[in-house]
C-alpha cells in the first residue's frame, strides 16, 4: 500500500505548477548602478516557501521591453509572475503600461488603488510631511491599472502592488522601493505562494572542502546525487587573495521537512567519507 | 556648417549596434544563494565603456533554458551577447551545450583551449597545489568548444572563457567565479567592445532631493529632460528608518566628455533652480 500512496504523492507534486518567474524593470540595474538585491530577495523568500524561480528577467524602462519580456514570459506558463519597479509617479514609471500592453487591456482608474493613494497623502499631511496635497495626474497615474487588477496595499509607500490574472498566470507587480517591494510581498504575496505550495519546504546546507581540484570533485557529485537522487548538489570554487576552496552546496524540496534534513545529511556523510579518501578535508559551513 | 557636422555625429552614432545582453546562469542565482555581483559588475563597466545593456537574463543549469535564453537573445541583434558561469568541469556546466544546441553546432575539442587548461593544472603541479594530474573527460570538458570558436586565456583559473561570433553577434561566454570573469572580460573582452564603442563616455551625477515628495518632482524631470534631451533623469526614492528622501540620478552619453559634462552640470543647475523654488533642498550625492 505504501508504494500507492506515495506514487499518489508524487503524481500530486508533478502536477502542481510552481513555476515563477522575476521580471525587474529599471535602467539603473542596466546601468550597474544598483545591485539587484530585489530578485535576490524575492529568489531566497520564493525558494524557501517552495516554489521554483525559473527565470530572472531584467529590462530597462522602456514600454516595448517590458511588455515583451512580459509577453513572453507569460507563453512559458510559469504559476505566477513577479515585477519589481515603474509603478511610481514619473514619466519612466512602465509598468502597468506594459502589463495592459502584454495582456492587450487598458488602464483604467481603479476606485480602490486611488482611494489608498488619497489616504496615503492625507496621512502624509496629518503627519506634516508634506503641506497640501492635490490629485495631480501624476498621482491618479498611480491608480491607473489594467481592468480587473486588484490594487494590494502598500503599508510603507503611496503606489500600491497590483495583481492581474491573465490565462492561468498570476501576475504580480511590486514597486522598486525594497522596503515597500517587501512589505506588500509579505503581507499580500506570500499567502497567495502558500496556496499553490501548499507544505513545501526548501532544505539547504553547504561543505567547505579543500585539497580535491574541482574537476576531480565533480564524478563524485555524479556519484552522490546518483544514489540521492532528490538532492541537488552544486560546486562553487571560491577565490580569495589568501585562500582557495570548493562550497558544495546540498538543496532538496520535500513536503516533510524532516525527510528533506534526513536527505540532505546523508548526502553530506557520504559526499564527506568520498573527499575524505581522496585526501580532501571537508567543514560544514554556518548559513 | 556646425549643423551639418552635428547631423553626421547623430546618424553616426545611431547607425552603430551598442547593445548588449547579459545572460547569467546558475541555479545559485535562482535559489537566492548569492547576489548577481556579477551581472552588476558588467553592466557597470559596459555602461562606462559606452554600450547599452538591454537586458539581463537569469537561468538555471538547464540546457533547454540555456540554449532558448541564448538563441531569444540572438534574434534580439545585439551587438554583443555575455554570459557568465556554467563552464566549469561539472556535470551541470552547460554553457556551452546550450550555446551549440542555440545556433546549431556541434561541440568539439579545441587543441587551443586543452594547451590552456594543460598548462594551468602543470602549474598546478609545479606550486604543489596539486600532486599531478591526468586529463581526465571532466578537465576535457572544458575544452570540448563549439566549431569554429575561440578560446579567451583565463589568467585566474582553469576554464577559458570562450568566444564565438554567429549571425552579426559575439557571443562571450564567462566563468561564474568573479575572479575569472573580471580577469578574462578586462584582459580578452574590453578590446572588442572598445571596437564597438569608439570614445564614447557614460556620464552620471546624482542630486540628493529633500522636502518635495516625488510626485511633485514628475513634472519637473519632465520639464528639465524636455530642455535638455540627452540627459536622462530618474528619481530613486530612499526610505531607511532614520530618515527618506529621493535620489535624482542624471546621466548622458557621448563621444566629447566635456560635452557629457556640461550637459549634466546644466541640467543640474537648472532642477536645482526648480527645487529650491518650491521649497526644496537639493545636495550633489558623492559617487
């Protein structure tokens, strides 16, 4: 009976689309004058929650790029996708633009996005940040989104995040302000992930070892990951001026998180014993 | 006659293809294991050199998503295309796969690319790095080229970069260590993107912006970039916990750097004027 239930497990795994991918917009990550810490945020939230990020795309703020980069990600199916920046007030401000464009829509007032906007300035003047407020352009442009999106409440800035379903895809837009990206993530995002992961867990740890050359290190990870072959197992040479060694990096996803601890520790007992007698050294490495 | 001189300048400078994609892969970068510190470092310098980033794309280790970000980018006509990481001897190095599979070629051993890779590891040998050494299929690997490419010397460690030209694109595949991608991109790639980009010279100056909240600044950078069109503005809004203002980044292209540089400090001059009319404070932000 056992064997059934967990082909049925994993039958119900296969089937569950946990595809996202990332599109971030901005020409100061074009540019190099920011790191994208944004897709690095939302890649380790993601993961951890149990969904795969297939794709990291990054586009400039220019309204063809953007809806083609969203065109196209939304042919390749993933369960949701996520932007990152151009919801804000000035003219370079895309996104939505490019999501109607995508989608072929329009953008139109949303009642509830403008009525966060207004709360937000009025919140603003009680607090003396600013004098007087008018609903210029540039602020209802914040509340022009496409039909049918839902505005997702920005507890720390003015433009809300956005959520449009669009032929299966959820597509999420978030501002480029980390702080505000973050916080409407967490509080509107994250519970939408939940539902399609359901108890995923993502399960990580990493090995220092020195002494082997990466290409002799490399039949032994065939070796290991061919007898563990839930986990994934990953070199990383590090350089330094005063030091050179190898991270093996261990990943599984499991339902149980113990069954991915038990997977990701005998992986390493083995992989460690191989090194060892090949005359490596191995130290496990804090997260 | 300046006028005439001027139009043959613009038509000169658009007829030339300075775009350029990033491709990085690594399911490291997917997972959120570690910042693309690597596709920060190029941008920047491409930028400073120039050319136009486009586009970044991130994949995992695998081949089909490898080889369709490669071929996307190809019928993107940029004049360059850069990927990083995936050349190593392991099992999910697949660059170079996925670059045969995307313009149609076999991969075969490159005599070129094995002197390299034989020579490092005899030095290897020769510092007492390693006892010695056999040029297993793994060490092999990294040798295996696509027909007809180039091989670019990796000074730092064992894999070359390698280049290969295809319908009107170079195609630059780098390690992902940073230490060999930024030795082989100063040492093998900058004199091919210098080819490209002539003198021209990225400029860039940013203004922090006090006491008038972005919305209120919209029309103004649309109003300064109206006078002056090749200067491009882009407001960044900050928000720490101690304190929130925005950043007014100003940037411009040209092959004249005191050209680049008037027009910078003129169109700073001029938004610091409007600021400071309505009630703002403005304080040149240190590179």
């Amino acid at each position: 009976m056992q064997s059934i239930i967990l082909a049925v497990g994993a039958i119900n795994l296969s089937t569950v689309n946990r595809n996202v991918e990332l599109i971030c917009i901005g020409n100061e990550l074009l540019i190099g004058k920011i790191l994208n810490t944004n897709a690095h945020w939302l890649a380790r939230r993601i993961t951890s929650l149990g969904l795969l990020v297939r794709r990291i795309t990054v586009v400039g703020d220019d309204l063809d790029e953007i809806s083609s980069a969203i065109r196209e990600a939304i042919q390749r199916k993933p369960s949701f996708i996520i932007t990152t920046g151009g919801l804000g007030p000035t003219f370079d401000d895309k996104t939505l633009e490019g999501v109607a464009k995508a989608i072929g829509c329009e953008l139109e007032e949303n009642k509830e996005a403008l009525e966060m906007i207004k709360k937000r300035y009025e919140q603003y003047v009680a607090e003396g940040r600013i004098k007087k407020f008018e609903l210029t352009k540039y602020r209802i442009k914040m509340a022009m989104l496409p039909k049918g999106a839902k505005p997702l409440p920005n507890p720390v800035g003015t433009a809300p995040g956005v959520l449009v379903k669009y032929e299966g895809v959820n597509l999420v837009m978030l501002p480029g302000v980390p702080q505000e990206m973050m916080a409407i993530f967490d509080e509107s995002v994250v519970p939408l992930l939940r539902e399609v992961a359901g108890n995923m867990v993502f399960y990580e740890a990493s090995l220092e070892v020195r002494g082997v050359p990466e290409s002799d290190l490399a039949p032994l990870i065939e070796q290991v990951m061919r007898e563990n072959p839930y986990v994934y197992i990953k070199s990383h040479p590090k350089i330094s001026e005063k030091t050179s060694y190898i991270e093996l990096h261990f990943s599984t996803t499991s339902e149980d998180s113990s069954v991915a601890r038990q997977r990701i520790e005998r992986s390493i007992m083995h992989m460690s014993e191989l090194i060892s007698e090949r005359g490596g050294k191995v130290r496990p490495i804090q997260a």
